[in-house]
C-alpha cells in the first residue's frame, strides 16, 4: 500500500489495514548512527520514511510505539521525543482524528512540547506524549469500555519499561488514570486515594495566571481592571476564571462549545463581569475580539493564518497545548502585529510540576511548587517569560523561537544520575523484539 494511503485512512481504516497484516504492535525509531527512521514491520516503512522526510511536526523522535487494543479497535500510542533529562513525561490523550496522518503530528507535536515544556520547568524529565485514537464505533463515555481501555494502556505503559511516564490529559480523567495505575507504575496523577496527586487543571490555571501578570508587568502594567478573552470555559478555564477575578480583572469574555459547560460556568460566577457563550467547533470568530489578553484553553492549532490576522489582543498567553498550527510562520505572523506572545509551554508547565513531584510525597504549600510561581526563581513562569521576552525585543526574533532555543539547549543536558538512560531502553526494547509480543 502507498504511503499516501496509508497516511490518509482514518485510523479505522489504518487499524483494518493492520488487522489484515497480522501487526498488533509496532513502532518507528530514530537511528542516531544512520540518521533515518526505522518501522517494526516493512510493511510500514513507508510511513517511517514520510516522518523522517517532514521537516515540520519530526525532529528526531526517539521512538513511537503504538498497540492495538485486544478488544475495541483503538490505537493505543506513546510518543517519546528526547529522554536526555530524564523519563519521558506527558499526558495521555484520548481523542478523536480524521487520518493517521492527524493521530500522527498531534502525537509528534504534543511530545516535542512536553520536551520544551519540562526542560524550561527545571524538570530532571524529558518529553512525550500518549495519545489514544477514539473509535468511533465505541462509546468513549461507557464505564466498562473506559476502564478496559485504559486498563490496557497501562499494561503498554509497563511493557515500555520506563522510558515514558503517562499522565492526565485531554479526554483522561482521573478515574482513568486510577484503571492505568491498576497495570502499571510509570503513571502520574493518580486519584488522591491512591496516594496520588489528582487532577492538575488548577496548578496549571494558576501557572496561565503567573504568566499573564508576568507579561503585564513587562508591559509596566497589571492585570486589575483589564478585558480577559478566554476560549475554553473546562477543565483549566473554569479555575482560570476563578483566580483572575480573584486578580480583579475588568471583563472576561469566555466561550466554549459545550452549552452544558457554558451554563455551570455562568451559575458559578453569577454578578461577576462575565460574558459567556456558546461557540460552534471550529468557529474562532471570538478570538477577534476587542480585548488586552486573549487566552487559548481549548484545543491546539487555534493560532493560525486565518485567526491571526484578526487578534486584538495586546497579549496571548494560555493553557492550551501546541496552540500554534504552524508554529514557525504563526510565531512571525504573531511577532509581526507586535503581540506579546507568552508560549504555552512556559504557562502551562503546574500540571507537570505537579505530576513530577508527586512520588516525593505532600508538603503544605510546597516550596518545590510555589518556585515556579514566585518572580525570583530562575525557572520559574515569571522569569522565563521575562527572559524570553527581553531576548526577542533584543535579537528581534519572536518569542517562540526565542523559547525553543532555550528549550532545545536545556533539553540535551543529560540527567545528572542516569544519563541518557531513556535512549538506551528504547535500544532494549528493539533488540528484545517488543513489536512481537
């Protein structure tokens, strides 16, 4: 089959392609001694070199094992980007895509953000992602088949041996995260029962926050009495909302797609100064609207050449992992109106700190926490925004260059007890034919 075939059936399609060749299990891996890509099957190296020709979402990925659900047709992925620092470590998403071509950026990107994301956090931890491809012929809402699901994606996460830490993310809630624990140790965000640290949408709102008074005070301003646009009202907006009329912002202008959603969050903050409404997917009008911050909570790639063109906003800054479609040209076309443009991967990192200190045991008001939110700390949101913003005023590249660049420098330092550890377990499981079990 063609490569373009292949990479243009949805992952229906793909997984009866599959099925048909006897693959349950296979990956693609980075060769660092002959610079190419390699496939567990021949029968899938076309897609191997379609990601070792993309000069976009592949930047040498050091390996991508997927598996196929034993029972309900689903994709089961884990994206691993540079383990220099340390695990892997990123959340697990549960999602739905139109081609394998979509399940297969979306994993590229999200892991390459949690690389840039860690690194910039300080974290002893390198970068993926896990993302899972909904079926669309099963029920993603039935407990049974969640439970089974994840369950499953637990036992992937043991037979990876350690080289990829899951989490919480788009789709996974914490109850899924207790069914990945039940078969498997390199899991964070475990419930609180569990000894867990639960959901992580509320550190990373109060990480966005952090970001945003950041930008104001570069701007000699502050975040009282200021118009706040935020495009998603979930998981992180609703805590969002929260704190910053906490801050004693003006306005906020929210919208969400879900009605159900939209209408919680209006009784919630009844006689506060907000404007909620109910969007249509993929309309991005309101992200034109007349305000100081607009910030993206929902889904990635809202930030493109259509919307771009009609921001208003003096500032962008939110949660939203990947909000960039195309992050070099989108980067200039932001850098190009004079907004400041705070990247997600400097505001949204709480969930992740959060996560990385979970085996560590609680603290009352952790110290290792509130660093990242202080304005002294040298990783901390503050300073990174400040120091990324400083160096794009100077060397007037735009912000999002300026943070890869300190990212990718960071994210090659290898981790100062195992070294490259991550690399060399990716090396074991191809030796020991993991593909074949």
């Amino acid at each position: 089959m063609a490569e373009m075939n292949l990479l243009h059936l949805s992952p229906k399609q793909f997984i009866e392609f599959i099925k048909r060749e006897n693959i349950k299990r296979f990956y693609f891996v980075y060769d660092q001694e002959t610079k190419s890509v390699k496939a567990s099957h021949r029968q899938l190296q076309t897609v191997a070199d379609f990601l070792q020709m993309d000069q976009r979402d592949f930047h040498e990925h050091e390996g991508i094992f997927i598996q196929l659900s034993s029972k309900y047709d689903t994709l089961l992925g884990a994206f691993i980007h540079r383990t220099n620092r340390g695990q892997a470590a990123g959340g697990v998403r549960y999602w739905s895509y139109d081609t394998m071509e979509d399940y297969l950026r979306d994993g590229l990107r999200l892991a390459m953000g949690m690389t840039h994301k860690n690194a910039l956090a300080g974290l002893w931890w390198g970068g993926g992602k896990g993302v899972m491809a909904q079926n669309p012929d099963v029920y993603k809402l039935d407990p049974e088949i969640r439970e089974f699901l994840y369950k499953e994606y637990g036992e992937l996460m043991t037979s990876l041996k350690g080289c990829y830490v899951t989490a919480e993310d788009v789709g996974t809630n914490v109850k899924d995260m207790a069914n990945i624990f039940s078969n498997t140790r390199f899991t964070t965000c475990i419930p609180h029962k569990k000894g867990g640290s639960g959901n992580p949408s509320v550190p990373t709102a109060r990480g966005v926050v952090a970001g945003m008074e950041a930008a104001m005070e570069y701007l000699g301003d502050t975040l009282e009495g200021k118009t706040i646009a935020i495009q998603g009202m979930g998981n992180v907006g609703n805590p969002l909302i929260k704190f910053l009329f906490e801050k004693n912002v003006g306005k906020i202008i929210a919208w969400d797609i879900y009605p159900d959603v939209v209408e919680k969050v209006k009784a919630e903050f009844e006689g506060n100064n907000l404007e909620a409404h109910v969007a249509k997917r993929d309309d991005h009008s309101l992200m034109g609207i007349d305000c100081d911050i607009l910030s993206p909570n929902a889904t990635g790639a809202t930030l493109n050449k259509e919307t771009i063109p009609n921001i208003k906003a003096k500032v962008i800054c939110g949660a939203a992992n990947n909000q960039l479609e195309n992050p070099a040209e989108d980067d200039k076309r932001i850098h190009e109106k004079e907004i400041l443009y705070i990247p997600d991967f400097i505001t949204n990192r709480m969930g992740i700190v959060n996560c990385a200190d979970e085996s560590a045991g609680y603290v009352m008001h952790d110290p290792l926490i509130e660093r990242h939110l202080s304005k002294d700390w040298e990783y901390s949101i503050h300073q990174m925004t400040f120091n990324v913003l400083r160096e794009s005023k100077v060397s007037a590249k735009s912000s999002g260059a300026v943070a890869v660049e300190m990212a990718e420098k960071l994210s090659l330092e290898n981790h100062p007890i195992f070294g490259h550890r991550g690399q060399l377990i990716i090396d074991s499981l191809v030796k020991e034919g993991w593909e074949k079990d």
